[in-house]
C-alpha cells in the first residue's frame, strides 16, 4: 500500500496552497489536476441556473487580501494562507480603526495559533480570519488599511464527473466536496481517496458502473442532482467521502433509508475488520448524503469519513493541515472502502442445485485446498452455509451475516461450489423473496 | 401550577370524608360535587340490568356501624372513618363473643393505627376493619354489641359521563374509577385529575373529542362498555386514571396492543421528561384497562399511575389519606397528562413540499427566531428532521422518536414549516403507508 | 424417576460393548436389542442404492483385529476395546517396522491413557487407534504382526423406524444415531433417550404421531429422507438427540427456521426451568439436523444435547465411557424432553366466548381450586392471561411467552376455562392470523 499511500498524500500537497470555494478558479485549476489522474468530465454551469430551491450563485474569485499597519506592513495576509479571507468576501479597500473592524474579524478561541475557516456565500459580507495572537497585536489605538481584492460576477459553477462503466447501468455513486480551500481532512482526503479508488477500479472489470463527483458542498449536489433526475433510478449505492484522513477510527453513517446494501456491507466490513469503529444513524446534517437522502430521492448513499465534522478541535482552522492527515489513515480508508466495495461487487444470490441434504463434497475435491488449523474450519463452515442457505433468496451478504463470517471466505466459498455442479448463480429478477424481508427495517 | 394543585387538592379534600362504594347514594353526593366544576351527565342503570357477563347489582346504602362493649361505648365506629366497615356488608345487629367475630374483623399485619379497606361485592357477608391497636383492647371473654345499619335493595348503578366534543368525531376516552371511599390516592387523585383535564382542555380548541368517565371499578366500566358498544370504534385514545398522587414517579402501562398511539406517546413524554419513570407492559390484571383491552374490544387505552397498586404498604389502607397525597405529584401527573394529550392532539402528518434536495431555510427567514446555544441546534436539527421525514408516510411522533427530540420541538418545527411554502399538512386518509409499519410490534 | 434412569442406564451399558459402524452386523444388533423395549421395525437398504447425492456404501464387519509383537503377545486388541480400530477399515495381515506402521496409528495427545475413534467410510483405508502409553511401548527397532480381520462387502445399510401413531397424521419426528461404537455419550445417551421417549408416549393418549428413526448418522438419515419425501410434509415438529447423558447443562440449537414451535417450545421449558442452559442458533455443523434442516427440506427440527460435540475432551474417545454418563443427567434429560412434547402436544387455539370484559370467574367456581400464595396469585394470572389473549390468533405458547409464565400454568388455565362456557378450542385451520406474525423472524 505505500505506493498508493504515497500518490494521496502527493496529491493532497498539491492541492493544498489551492483557494478553492464553491465556485471560482480553484475549484477549476483543482479539476485540472485531478484530469492527470482519472479522465474527468468538467461541467460548467452558468450563475443564475435554477436547481431546485436554489439558484447557481454568482462567481467568486480572489486575487489578494491583507490587513496593513499604517508603515504598510501585512499583519494579516492572503497569500500566506487562503483561509486568512472569509469565503465570498466581497471586494472592499478602506482604512479602519480596529473597533470598527471587530465585528469582521474571525479568530478560534482558546488556540492562540489557530486560524478559523468561515464563509459568507448567501450573505453578503466581507471579513477576515485570524489567530488570537495576530489580533492580540492589533491595537485599539490603531488605523489598519485592509484590502479584500474579489470579484463576485455572473460565471459557473464548475464540478468533475468521472463514469466508470461496467457491465451493469446500475450505478455507485462516490461524491466528495471540493469546495474547502486550505483544509486538509476536510476534504483534500476525500478528493484523493476518491481518485484512488477510481484509478483502482479501472483496472479490473466491474459488474456496477460508478459515478465519481467532485462537487462544491451542497449546491454542487444539488445542482448535479437537478440536471440528472432521470438517472437517478440506476443509483443502486453510494458513498460520500469526507474526512477520511486523520487519526481517528472510520465511522460509516447509514443512508436514511438504514438497510441499504452500502448500510450493511460497510457495517460488516467494518465489524470483521477487528478494527475500532462506529456505525452512526442517519441524521438530516452533514455532507451531501443531505441531499441524496432528501425525501425525494431518499437514495441509498452513506457517509464515509473517519472523525466526524464538528466534533474535533481542528475542524474547520488552519490545524486541518497537511500533518493532521496521516498516510496509515488514507491507507485504511482506502482499503476499508475496496473492501466495501468488493461486497457490493459480489454480492449475488445464488441456488444450490443439490438442496435436499448435504452434497458429497469430498468426492468433488472441495474439502482440497482446505489447509490445516481454524482456517480450514471457517472455510468448511463457509462451504456449508452457502449450500445451507442458497435457496435462491438470500444473497452472500445474508449469508455472511447469519454465519457470522467475513463476506471473503462466503464469497470464496460460493466461487469454489459454483465451479461445480452443486450451485449457480441466479439471474436477477428471478430471486425469491427473503424470508426475513418483512423484518428489516426500512428507514431505520 | 399552584393555583391548579390547590384545586385538586381541595376537591380531594373535600371529597374524602364520603362514603362511596360501587353504588348507593355516596357515589351520587359525589358526582354532584364534581358537576360543580364540569357539566357531567350521571347516569343511573338498575338493578338487574344485564352487562354482558355481569348484573348490576343491588344498591348499597348506609347509615351508621359500630362495635360496642357492653358500657355501650363505640370502640369501632363508621362515623370516625367509613373504612371500618367492609363495603357491601349487609345489615347486622347482634351481640357476640369476641371469638365468634373474629371471622368479621380485619386488620393490616405490622402497621399498628392503620385499618384496612376491605369489600364483599359479590359475596354476601358482613364486616368491620380496625387497627390491630384496636383490635388488641377487646377481650376473649367479653360480649359486644354490634351493628351495621346498611341495606341492600334494588336501586341503581350511577355514573358519570362528560363529552367535551372537538373537531372530529374521534375520541379520547379518559376514565377513573370513584367507587372507594376514604381513600386519597386510590382514586380521589384520578377523580381529581380528570375534573382538572376536563377543565383545561375546555378551555382551548379540540381536534379530538374527549369523554370523561367517572364509574365504580369494574362493574361501572362493564356497564358503560355494554350501553356504548356503538361508539366504541370512535375511541382511538384513551387513558385510565388511577394513583396520581403520592410522591412516586410515573408509571406508564401500556394497552394491550403495546404500540399504540398513547402508548408511544406516553412513553416519548416520559422519555424526554428527564424524570425518573417506568413504562410497563399491558397485563389483564389492574384496573378499568382490564375492561376496556378485554379481547372484544381491544381498544388502545393505557394507564397512567405513579407508584402502582398493590406495590406500596399504604394501599388499600387507612394510610392511603390526605397527606398521602402530594400537592406536587398531583401537579406533576397533570403537566405530563397534559403534555402526552398536545402530543395526541398534534401528531398529524405533513408533507414536504419541496421534497428534492434541502430547501433555502435563510431566505425564507426560518433561522431567524433560532436563539443561540444547543436549543439553537435542536431547532434547526427539527427542522431538518421534519423536512427529511415528512415523505406523507411518517407522523410528528415519528419523527420524533427517530430525530430523538422531544415532539414540542418538532411540532414547533413543523409549525414554522407549515407558515411556509414548504409543508403542508396531510388530509387523514390519503396518508401513505409507513415504511416500517410491518416492523411495529402491533400486540407487544 | 429413579426407576427410569435405571432403565436408560442399563440400556446404555447392554450397548456399550457391541462394535457398530454405519452398516454392519453391529448395528443389527442393536437394533434387535431395541426392539425387546420398543416395536421398530428394521429397514434394510442394499449397497448401491443411490440416495440423493449419496450412494449406500458396501457393508463392513469385523471379527478381530489386533498388533503383536514378535513373541506373539497382543499389544493392541480389538477385543479389548473396539474403538482400537479405525471403523471401516480395510482388512490386512502384515508385519511391519513401526515406522511403516505410524502413519496408520492414532493416539490422543495429552491423554496419555485415552484411545481416540476414528473412521474412514468413504476413503479406502486402515488404522489402529491407541493410547500414547501404549504407543510408547512400542519400538522403532522392532517388526510388529498387524491384522485386521474385516470385510467390506455388498450387503445393507439397516436403520430402525418406529411409528407410534397419534390422532392426527402430522408428526413428530424424534431420530438419534446409531453408528458409533462404544462411545456412551454420543450416542448411545441419545438411543436410550429416544426409546424411553417412545415407551412413555406409548402410555397415553397422543395428539401427534411420533416417528423415532435409529439411523446411521448422516447416510442413515440422507437414505431415510430420499425414501420418504413423500411423508415429509408430515413433519410438523422434531428432534435430533445427541449426547444427552453427560453432566453438562442442557444446549438446544435451534432449527434452521430458528422461529419453529420446537425452537419456541424448548426455549420456553429451559427458560422456566430454571437450570443453567443454552440455546444456540442454528449452524450447517453438527449431527442429522444438518441433513433435515438442508434448503430443499428445511424441515422444524432441532437438536437437543448437554455438553456441545466437539467442545469436551472426552469426545470421540474412550473417555465418552459408562462413567461419562450420568445417571441424573439422563433423567433431567428426560424430564425436559417430555415437557417440550408436553407444550407441543398442548399448544392450541383457543377462543374466548366472552371476549367483551371480563367474565365473572367466581361465580362458576373458577377461583375455587386456587389455593393460597404466590401459586394462587399467578394461576388467577393465567386465567386472566389465557382469557384475554384467546382471540383466535394466539395459541398458548404465544400466551405463555406473553405472560412470561410456564406453559403449565397456561396449559391448566385454558383447562379449567375450557371445563366452562367461557372459551373453546379453535379448529385447526380456521385460526385467525397472528397479529404479530410479520413479526417473527423465519429464519433465525
């Protein structure tokens, strides 16, 4: 994996010193470097496009921004750190006493280093982001030029699409936001794990097509979804990614609907993995799993991420930076998701063509490539529980769950019985209902 | 509250000296005294009537009782406390041994002053009830005179019946037995609370109509339930009103089919109450909910109570008085009735409007009224709660359970959302089903 | 009790010495000895004959089977103990240096006195079984004379079948197996359980038909099962008993269906028993459950045992001695058993004729009988319970569970209810749908 590793964490650097809000050209230039990796669609789409509830806003763009002292020297500045400017500033050039400043200046209280992220998209404003240390310097006193050199203008709205066909339309869809500027975690790691696995994936055949977005939070999604309603039915699963990189152990937040196939494969990747983690409930807040599981749609889409937003000091300031992500945790995410991944991939239904009692397995070598030890055991078991339980409705991952055992050793075991006589795979459609259907919970 | 306990308080007060029983005059004086404070009907069936299993039974009255020694001093005497005579004793004057009376006397084990609260409905019998201090003065070798100036004779069964109509035709049935004499808490206090209801929802507008009924245990509900078989479907709630008034928490026992409405609703009150409480299952043994959750009816009628029959030492004894019941826990039982009976009133379904990706909150001015702090954040979470949820399948309530926020929260939502262009309200009978609805337990 | 176990007792020790395998004259042997307690009848099935996947093997006996050493002193003997022999071996007559000789011996390691069973039905082999003392007498330097004197011819596979007819068709199918040699717990408990069973069904009145098989395991019940597909339907509850004498607590796994009656009913009896006990969930391991329970029959079978195969040291080896079983083991085993067969015999529908309130219990002598104390208290429980709950959809074990009480509590209610005008037994077949049938899982 530490090749792998090492072409997130390159990306994420290269992305970093990028100004990037929900629209404007770093979410361009971003897009641009993400086409050197995986063949993105740019799609841009003009200020003033109904989507929904929402209009596309206006253009920003920023070329500078400071706070001088009266010799003209920057105490605060733009170009150091991009977070320094309230997103959507509006332009403004103007001298100031501090007391008449105040209420434009943004700090992080009790961590005197740190420079909060704010924005003002639907508001007009103008301010400025700071550490407690640098207002400390500032004086009561004092007059200070401040210049916030933006531009608000009709243009677009611009996010990638990337879609990987398999054999299948059915599609999963993999969305991130690409909106934050200098904030590593949130969502550099998003953006690199998304790539990642698009870059894997192509290697390989596929059964289901994926959607790749890289999208402004929220109006991205909403936009992307307004445009593409007609395709929404082929969405089978998904995920959003979003702070999949810091220390903290994976959570998977369900889909609304709770029982979607992403909802229990990832909880059961996530239980066999021995690993710590935790499995949260949809909540209506968050990242764009908002919109996907918006009533409308009420779309089979989780959430990926490792700590959860808002619930870490350095969420959201300049201590979301390129140490706070760590090669080990892209790597896991990277490797948890595959494996998710690999489920939903094979997650098929099958018939066992021998179903009154067991089968002679010996006879037909299966017990062969058994090894010694628990291993063999589990492998035997595995061989069993899918003879025992393939009657045509109940698919690996049921099977899994009930055996209580990794969705790989069920996988291989359906793989090694349907290379004889004993089990097929069922063609879809043809599936029987789950005896337990009446049982899963629907939304929950 | 102050104002309202003391009304309680001295209508128990008042009502505690008289000498109810399952019939007779007592049970008269005392529906005339509640008619001082809402308009209820009485109702008197006779003697003899035929109540599905049951008779109406003869009418009990009486005027005095008293043991004497042969000096002709009242060492037990019903004029002292009615409870010294067992209820429905059939009238006696003799003069015996003290050991032949022994089968006729009644004391409570280990609590010396205190006297029992016996009866002989359905037996025909005679008895007195005194403290074993008393007890202990009479003598093996001396004669008493005693007497019960009672009478048996056909008469009639009263009751009591308030409809306080609403909007719909619908009903919330709330009953409370009124059958014991000096007792407080059993069920001078369900008496009191229900009178109270009575008055304040009068007060506001309905969507339901409420009935009120203040009948003698068992046989009172058996009659009411024989003469009313044709509006028995109307009841789609309802609540048994018994020991509301001593200083233990809330008791919620749920109806027969375990998931109904009130069920749930008296469940989430208590929940989010951050009160200590229990919620018990429905069992045939109990109060008039024995009656009403009978297999023919099954109606959806839960129990509220505070410490429950049979569990405390005071039970069904002299010690079940006036002090034993507490301003404060009277209070308390009707801020929480009153409270699951908003939640009745308001779980309506609604509808998002808007149901495709979020909608703008801001510009239509709904984060305004949101104050800072964590209620801020709940208010904003119900709203994104009411708007995800509100798919025409999902009520307040469940929403409610789901968003685990208190219902006022998300009605308060809903409300906001319904001054808009977002929500509406669903007509009843176009609702959709629910996604879960095979999941909820129907019986349990 | 004590007459009882005695019995099984002195069954199990009459069996113990006869060498049985999966064919063989051994298993006819046994079958004839149980045929002095019980009327089976003996199948005999010839080689060849193909069942399902299966085809039954040739027949195996054996007459002796020894190692000597060159002074002709037998070292290891078949007489001795049968399990020195791995079952289904091939016959031999060599001389040989140990160690050619090894990869044909088997010991139990850690158990220097133990001597494991072993066998080899569907691979053409030979082996001696031995302890690691005996083992270690033996040298590298010397020949030893081996001969096995066995035979593996056409003949028959036998398995026993009793019938004992009850009123109705549908039956209870009650199979242990007989394969092994002299292994006292597994299975010769399990035999000896099965013909208690069937003598004391034999004495009374039955509701169901009870089929007890004495099969060879796996082969035996795989050719049972392809001989009688058509009476499967039939089967309406069963058991698998294994390993039912040793001193462990009681394990009942589940059927496959995991919700049957015999799941509910065995999980209750243990339950209200009050002993230490497990219930499992099914698993595709195990003894003919596996065959009963594969997908093509799924048949409501589960497995009673004490100690789990697999789980004690003692399995498979000669420590599963007279010694291993327990005497009140086996009547505990017993005891439980027949309370399952008890609730299952027992689990009907009733109606309530007066499901509109409560009937009045007293007056038809329905507290009579109840006399004083917590009994008193939850037999007028039950009769509540049973009263309340018996609207045509529940029966009562669905009372039982409810009410939290044992089944025979319930059982003597709907007795004594029954003696009354107040509740009938439903027909089968006109049972109302339970309301929380799409509760229940299927499955599990």
């Amino acid at each position: 994996m530490g090749k792998l590793t090492t072409d997130m964490d390159a990306l994420i650097a290269r992305l970093y010193p990028i100004c990037r809000s929900i629209t404007g050209d770093g979410v361009r230039q971003t897009l641009q470097i993400l086409r050197e990796h995986i063949p993105i669609e740019v799609r841009e789409v003009p200020t003033g496009t109904r989507v929904f509830d929402w209009t596309v806003p206006r253009e920003w763009n920023i070329r500078d921004a400071w706070i001088k002292n009266r010799a003209g020297k920057r105490l605060v500045d733009f170009r150091e750190l991009n977070l320094h400017v309230v997103s959507y500033s509006v332009p403004i050039y103007r001298r100031m006493q501090l007391a008449e400043l105040r209420d434009h200046l943004f700090t992080v209280k009790g961590h005197p280093e740190w420079i909060p992220y704010r924005t003002s998209y639907y508001e007009e404003n103008w301010g400025f982001c700071l550490s407690e240390r640098q207002l400390g310097q500032l004086s009561d006193e004092q007059e200070y030029d401040l210049c916030i050199d933006s531009s608000l203008t009709n243009g677009h709205l611009s996010y990638g699409e990337y879609l990987l066909e398999g054999e299948k339309a059915d599609e999963m869809l993999i969305s991130c936001h690409i909106c934050h500027p200098s904030l590593a975690n949130d969502n550099l790691s998003g953006i690199a794990l998304a790539v990642e696995l698009a870059r894997r994936l192509a290697e390989s055949p596929r059964r289901y097509s994926y959607r790749f977005l890289f999208v402004p939070g929220s109006i991205g999604a909403i936009t992307w979804l307004a445009q593409n309603e007609a395709i929404l039915a082929r969405i089978r699963h998904g995920l959003v990614l979003t702070c999949v990189g810091d220390a903290g152990n994976i959570t998977y937040k369900r889909s609304r609907r709770g029982n979607a196939d992403i909802d229990r494969a990832f909880a059961h990747v996530l239980q066999h993995s021995g690993d710590p983690h935790q499995v949260i409930d949809f909540s209506p807040y968050g990242y764009d799993e908002r919109q996907y599981c918006s009533p409308g749609f009420n779309l089979p889409i989780g959430c990926m991420m490792r700590s959860v937003h808002g619930t870490f000091p350095e969420y959201h300031t300049s201590a979301d930076n390129l140490e706070f992500v760590r090669s080990e945790a892209l790597s896991d995410s990277l490797a948890k998701s595959l494996t998710v991944i690999d489920v939903i991939e094979h997650n098929r239904v099958y018939l066992n063509n021998n179903p009154k009692c067991e089968p002679q397995l010996g006879k037909r070598g299966l017990y062969k490539g058994l090894t010694a030890g628990a291993s063999k055991r589990e492998r035997e078991m595995a061989l069993l529980w899918v003879l025992n339980l393939s009657d045509g409705s109940q698919s690996l991952l049921d099977i899994a769950e009930r055996a209580n055992l990794p969705f790989g050793l069920i996988k291989a075991a359906a793989d090694a019985l349907s290379a004889t006589d004993l089990l097929c795979e069922m063609e879809e459609g043809r599936q029987r209902d789950h005896p337990n259907s009446n049982q899963l919970p629907v939304t929950r």
